[in-house]
C-alpha cells in the first residue's frame, strides 16, 4: 500500500487490502484485527465501518494505519497496538505491563453467575482487572480484593476500575507465594502464571515478546501456584466457599487433581470454547 500514491484509499479497499496482507503473513483473523486498526484510527466502532464504507482516508490517517499494520505484521499483537483488549463484551485498557485478556478466562464469569451466594472475592494475580471489573460490572459481587505482585499491572487496573466507574474493588499489591493473607473469602479467582519452563520456549513469538514473563510461567512446572493455593485454601475460604483457577489445559488436569485431593478437597473442571478444560472449581471437602 503507497498512502502517496494518488489512489483514495476507502475504508472498504483498507479492510479488503489488509485482510489479504495478513493472511499472507499467515495471521489469523485477519479481516477482524484490519476492523480493530481502522477502527482505532478512525476513533469509532466496528458497525461505523460498514456504515461508512465509502469514506476515504487521507494524509495522517492513512499513514498512521499503515504504521500499524507494519507493526502488526511484525508480530506486535494487535491489542498492544491499539491499547486495549476485549473482553466479555467491554474493551479494556492494556499495556506490556499485563496479559492480554482471553476469552478463555471469561468461564470464570460464566461459573460465578451461577452462583448468587457471594459477598466477598479474592483475585490473586488480576493484571489488567478485567475479571474484577467485569464481576462488579456483571452485578455478581461488590465486594472484592484483586491483588497483583506487579505495581504497573495494579496501575492498569485502577485505570480500568476508573474507566468504568466502579468503586467496589480494593486493589493492593501482595506477593502471593510469600506472604500471607489474613482474611477470609466466599470466593478465590485467579489465572496464575501455569506455563512451565519448558513449554515456555515453545510459545508463540507474540506472547513471548509481548506478553509479561511474570504472567505466563512460574519458571518451574508450571505448578507452583495450585500447591500454595492447596496449602493455603482452607485458612482463605469461608464455609461452602471455593476457588476457580485457569490452567494450561488437558495436560495439566491429572497433576491439578492430584494437588488438591491430596490436601483433601473436592474439584470439578470446566471447558472452554473449544471444549478443552480450562478452569477447575474447587471446595474444601465436608
């Protein structure tokens, strides 16, 4: 694409141009993530798009969607380049200081609207505080404490919070695997860091180089947080609460099981989208 070139480049022939340039680049979703860019530099919503499919773009636009499209194909994800990731229906604010949302974690929604008992919610490891924004938003608690080992990850969270107006949430930094927790909870929630050292080298390029380590892995087996949540969950849950932990998929769930029922609890996995267990509840046995 030459944006110097004296073609009118409409939002049409940039969506079509860009999905044909990123399936190239063998980048799935291609036409999708085109929307996302234009989008962005057009400061609108995706239904606009097919609304204004005739608008051209000129001088500054049509550069700063090229230079987006040159870092996407780069292997920038495109939720860094724009700054902002969807889920459960509402666009986050993120940075390199967070993991991309994933509609994988939205099970933990789903599960807890299940459930109308709750008065209390424990995060450990909230990032961007997408689920516990999303949770307050959703009307299934207001009263909850989203903790996170990284100050810029609380920074994104609060500005999340603010965003969209909510004011049950405590955000506090603590160091989960060190320090203990006091109080107790109806419910745990948490998408800690499963990917063993191992796996770690085999990840796709755009979440090693992007996505924070601290996150993705534990620098071990993967492990290291369901042992301490298995140490740790009966002084942490009030009666008939539990936890609801993501993991790395099938290969995990017989080492998961085996963690918690030997600290004599109760589990029950749950898939997700593409039907591979995803989230694992957890009870303290009676």
């Amino acid at each position: 694409m030459n944006e110097n070139s004296r073609k009118a480049w409409r939002v049409i022939d940039l969506i079509n141009w860009g999905a044909d340039y990123f399936k190239s680049k063998s980048i799935t979703n291609a036409r999708r993530e085109v929307e996302w860019l234009l989008c962005h530099v057009l400061n609108c919503e995706r239904i606009d798009l097919y609304l204004e499919f005739e608008q051209p773009l000129f001088g500054k636009e049509l550069s700063t969607f090229r230079a987006m499209v040159l870092r996407r194909v780069k292997g920038e994800p495109f939720q860094h380049i724009i700054g902002k990731a969807p889920f459960y229906g509402r666009d986050f604010i993120i940075s390199p200081d967070v993991l991309i949302p994933r509609p994988e974690t939205e099970i933990i929604i789903d599960i807890l609207k299940e459930d109308i008992e709750k008065t209390s919610i424990l995060e450990i490891g909230t990032g961007s505080g997408c689920l516990a924004v999303t949770i307050e938003l959703e009307g299934i608690c207001r009263q909850q404490i989203a903790t996170d080992i990284s100050r810029p990850a609380l920074m994104v969270a609060k500005s999340n919070a603010e965003k969209f107006k909510v004011n049950g949430i405590s955000f506090r930094c603590h160091d989960f695997l060190n320090a203990p927790i006091t109080s107790r909870f109806d419910v745990i929630i948490s998408n800690p860091p499963y990917i063993s050292e191992h796996e770690r080298h085999t990840l796709e390029k755009t979440v090693i180089d992007y996505d924070p380590e601290i996150a993705l892995t534990d620098h071990e087996d993967g492990l290291t947080f369901y042992r301490r949540f298995a140490e740790q969950g009966h002084d942490l849950l009030n009666q008939d609460g539990y936890m609801l932990l993501e993991f790395g998929g099938d290969n995990q769930t017989d080492n998961i099981e085996a963690i918690f029922i030997a600290r004599n609890y109760q589990v029950k996995f749950y898939p997700d989208l593409q039907n591979n267990l995803r989230v694992v509840k957890v009870t303290a046995s009676k």
